[in-house]
C-alpha cells in the first residue's frame, strides 16, 4: 500500500480568508450613491493618459474636449426642460438621464442637469463629488439659492454641468410640504438659471415616488421624458404617472407634455421583451423612441467609475444605443430662428 495518504486525508491547502480590503477591490461592490469618494479610474480623458499609449484599442476614441465647441447635434430655438419620471424603482431614469444628457454635451450642446434624487445617484455617474454637505439641489428648493451658485462642471465635458444631491434631500420632501409656494421652487430657480446660463437642454432626475421632489420637477419642466424596463408589469405605475400628469397640467403647469418614452433595458433574445416593446410602441405610438437601450453590462458598470457609458466604454452597444437616443431627441426640435 505504501504511504500513499488517501485523497480525501490529505490536508488542504489553507484558503487565504478574504479580507476586507479584498472585498473593497472588487467594483461591484463598490456600493453607489453614499457620498463615499469617489473612485478616480480607469482614466478617460485624454490628458490623464501616458503620450505613448494608444487607449482607442481599448476603450474605443478619445472624445476630444476641445472639439466639443462646435455643435454636432442642433440647436434648439429655446431651451427644452425634461423631467426623467417614472415611479415605479429601478427602470433606468438616472442611467438614461445621465447618458442622454452626457450624448447631448458631447454633440455640443449646453446642457444641465438636476439631481434631484437623495440617493444622488445621477451625481455620482456624472462624476461630480458630493459628500455631505456639498451645497446642491437642496439648497436651491429648500433655501432659496440660485442654481448658479451650486452648479458643478462635469469631469468629463465642458458643456455638461449638474446641480448635484446628498442624502439631506431626503429632508426636503417634508420641509417643503409646509413651505409658501412649494411646487413652483424649482421652477422659479430654473427660470433665472436659463437666463443667465444659456443652457440647450435641462434633465431633472426624480426619485422613485410622485412626492414634492417629483411634483417639483413637473412643475419646473416643459416635457416628460418616461423610461419603461421592458419587463413584465412595465407598465404598472404608468396609468397613476398619467393621473399625476393630467392632474399638474390641469392645475400647476399647462405646458407640461409627456413628449418621449423610451424602452431600457431590452433584451433581444426574449419574447417577452419583444412583446412588452409592442405594446409600449402599440398604447405610446408617437411618443416611444425608435431606439431602444439593451440590458448591457458597461452601463451598469460605467456609474462605478463615476462616468457615463458615452465616456467609459464609447464603442460599446449601450453606449451607442444612448448617443442614438441622444440624436433622436436633439432632432426633435425646429432650429430656424
Ligand atoms: N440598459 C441597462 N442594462 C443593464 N443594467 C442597467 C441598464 N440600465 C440601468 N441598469 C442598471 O439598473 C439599475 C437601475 O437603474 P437606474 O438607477 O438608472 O434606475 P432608476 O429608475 O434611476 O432607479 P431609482 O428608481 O432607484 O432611482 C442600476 O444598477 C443600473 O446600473
Ligand atoms: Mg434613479
């Protein structure tokens, strides 16, 4: 028989436990949105890399910040205020408001965005740091400041600013309820910022619930721009958006037209995401975009870096599905003066 130590006697090789540290390497559990610091890489802009390393293997072209002065996409006559709303949780409103706002910026165009979401979300994907206690959204709706004041430039383009949030927005919903004029802050703030600014497009990000935050944001807003996952119960939370709609129109904004839907999260493969698509595109036939956002992984990946996936991984299908939205939009509008 020998020495020969059985198989299942032999000693294992001790595991290295994982460690904390371990745990903290892996990007994906790099929780979002919690005013931790944000992590710097991998680096996108042109400057930030060696002379001698050529990165459009990898990551796809450089977008030159300097170039972005000529706009690409058109210009619209006056300046176009989307509120990105959907009540219903986790459907895509920060991941299109970010992308879409950021494809716009990259085809020239001024374009603000509002985070106006306390788990600040948008703020972290556009790059922009927002620990507690960085003056933003919350300041502007509860205390009266100027937009100008608090607005932040994008890391990533020049043309892109964001009036970012902290977890302090949180407040806001109760404070406002007692305030003089609750609903229009953000509307009278946006005014004076789109005189002063000559900002294109502005895009509001609203947090999961039809609250002050949201009702905020529709008064503030002359379109609505709806995200709709292509998944069962789609459309749920859809008729009571609708209700809210009609309700402000009616009331608080006449202007206000629910004037795009787009279909995120598209999977190609399945029937059901075919048949959700059709009946969006069947209820919201001039509405829907003709574009619609595949379920991707470099979109859920690029807020991580603090980037948009326009900039984190420009070649990719979402990335190219988000500049098309971007176009779809920018070529909505009449640009003769
Ligand atoms: N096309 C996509 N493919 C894969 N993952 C996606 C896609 N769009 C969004 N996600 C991921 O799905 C999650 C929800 O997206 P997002 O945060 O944009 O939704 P939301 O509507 O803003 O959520 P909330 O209601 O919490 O504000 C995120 O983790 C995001 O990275
Ligand atoms: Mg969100």
């Amino acid at each position: 028989m020998g020495d020969a130590v059985p198989l299942f006697f032999r000693k294992r090789k001790p595991q290295p436990k994982a460690t904390d540290q371990d745990f903290w390497k892996d990007a994906r559990n790099v929780p979002r949105g919690t005013g931790v610091p944000l992590p710097t890489g991998p680096k996108r802009a042109r400057f930030d890399i060696p002379e001698d390393y050529d990165a459009s293997d990898e990551y796809g072209e450089e977008f030159d910040v300097e170039e972005q002065s000529t706009p690409t996409l058109p210009r619209p006559k006056h300046p176009r205020v989307f509120v990105v709303a959907n009540q219903k949780g986790g459907v895509g409103k920060t991941t299109t408001t970010v992308n879409v706002a950021m494809g716009l910026a990259l085809g020239g165009l001024n374009v603000l965005v509002i985070d106006n979401d306390p788990q600040s979300n948008a703020s972290t994907a556009l790059g922009i740091e927002h620990p507690v206690g960085t003056p933003g959204t919350y300041e502007t709706l509860v205390e009266g400041d100027p937009i100008m004041a608090h607005a932040q430039q994008s890391p990533h383009s020049p043309n892109l600013h964001v009036l970012p949030a902290t977890i302090d927005l949180a407040a806001a919903e109760m404070e406002l309820a007692v305030m003089q004029g609750r609903e229009a802050r953000l509307k009278h703030a946006l005014e004076q910022y789109l005189e002063q600014s000559g900002a294109d497009y502005v895009f509001i990000d609203c947090p999961p619930s039809l609250g002050m935050l949201t009702l905020n944001a529709l008064v503030a807003s002359t379109e609505i721009l709806v995200p709709i996952q292509t998944e069962y119960y789609a459309l749920e939370g859809v008729t009571a958006l609708l209700g809210t709609i009609d309700r402000v129109k009616g009331n608080l904004n006449d202007r206000l037209e629910l004037t795009n839907i787009l279909l995120t999260m598209y999977d190609k493969r399945t029937n059901l995401s075919k048949d959700v698509a059709a009946e969006v595109r069947s209820h919201f036939k001039k509405q829907t975009l003709a574009t619609e956002i595949p379920r991707s992984v470099r979109i859920a990946e690029a807020p991580s870096f603090g980037q948009t996936v326009l900039t984190y991984q420009p070649r990719s299908e979402g990335a190219v599905a988000y500049a098309s939205v971007a176009e779809e939009i920018a070529n909505q509008v009449e640009t003769k003066e």
